[in-house]
C-alpha cells in the first residue's frame, strides 16, 4: 500500500497525464516494479498507465526493451546510456505517449567507486521524440533508496 506522498505524487502524475489525454509505460530496473504498483494502486489509472517493464537483468533489458548488447557492455546496466535506450524500448514496445526509465544501485552490495550505493539513472521520454536523462545520488538504506528513485521518477515526468 502506497504512502499518503507516493499516493499524492501517483495523483499529480494521473492528472498530469489525463489532462494532457496521455499514457504512461515504465521501464524498471532497480526500483523493481515499484513505480508501476504505485501507479496502479491509484483509481482510475487504467486512463492513463499503459504497461510496465520490469527488466532486472542485462538479458531482460535487450530481450524487452532492446538496450543494445554495446551499449551494457560498454557503459553498464546503471548508466544514463542504459536508460535512454531502455526508455526508448519502452515507447517502441507500448501504446504509451510518455515513457520513463530507472536503474541504479540500491545496495546495501553491489557498488563500486565510479557506481556507488545510491547511484540511480533516469529517463524520461515521450513518443515525439523528446528524451532526457540524468543522475542522482541517494542515500539511505536498499528501501529508502528506491522509495527515493520511485518518488525522483515520477516526479521527474512532469518536469
């Protein structure tokens, strides 16, 4: 069950979208899911979430979205290449005007000294053509991270 600020912030999203006569897809890594279950869990998000990649792994990455081998290979899973080419699968593979993407290190393992914990990229895309990225540190724990890549996630569509 999300809380009363993911639950607000899913809100804005959904009539940010509708007002716009938009839908939503999502492509996830570390955040799991977590993006598309607090979209879901807001009424009347069938108008405006289309659908959900939930692609942990570098496999699942190329097979559902399409990121180039290269492309993970060369710069990583976590890396603002990664999610503009995740972004961009995410448009291509739905029905959805607007598509955002989000991979990164949640920890508490798993970090390096160019990736550290906390580390999550993003991208936000839309189906004109129109894509950015970016990077964000975040501290905390595995779930306060990734409640913060959820929160930056949506947040950021709108901006």
């Amino acid at each position: 069950m999300p809380d009363d600020e993911l639950e607000a912030l899913s809100r804005r999203v959904g009539d940010w979208l509708a007002a716009r006569g938009a839908t939503l897809a999502c492509a996830e890594s570390c955040t799991g899911g977590w993006v598309a279950q607090i979209v879901t869990a807001t009424a009347g998000s069938s108008g405006w979430f289309d659908c959900g990649f939930v692609t942990y792994s570098n496999e699942a990455k190329q097979d559902l979205l399409g990121v180039a081998a290269a492309t993970l290979a060369r710069n990583g899973a976590v890396s603002e290449e990664t999610v503009r080419e995740m972004v961009t699968g995410a448009l291509a593979r739905s029905r959805a005007r607007f598509a955002l993407a989000v991979s990164g290190v949640a920890g508490p393992g798993g970090g390096t000294a160019a990736k550290p914990v906390g580390m999550v990229c993003f991208a936000w895309g839309e189906r004109d053509g129109k894509l950015r990225s970016e990077t964000a540190h975040f501290a905390g724990d595995r779930t306060s991270i990734r409640r913060q890549a959820v929160i930056h996630a949506l947040a950021g569509l709108m901006t």
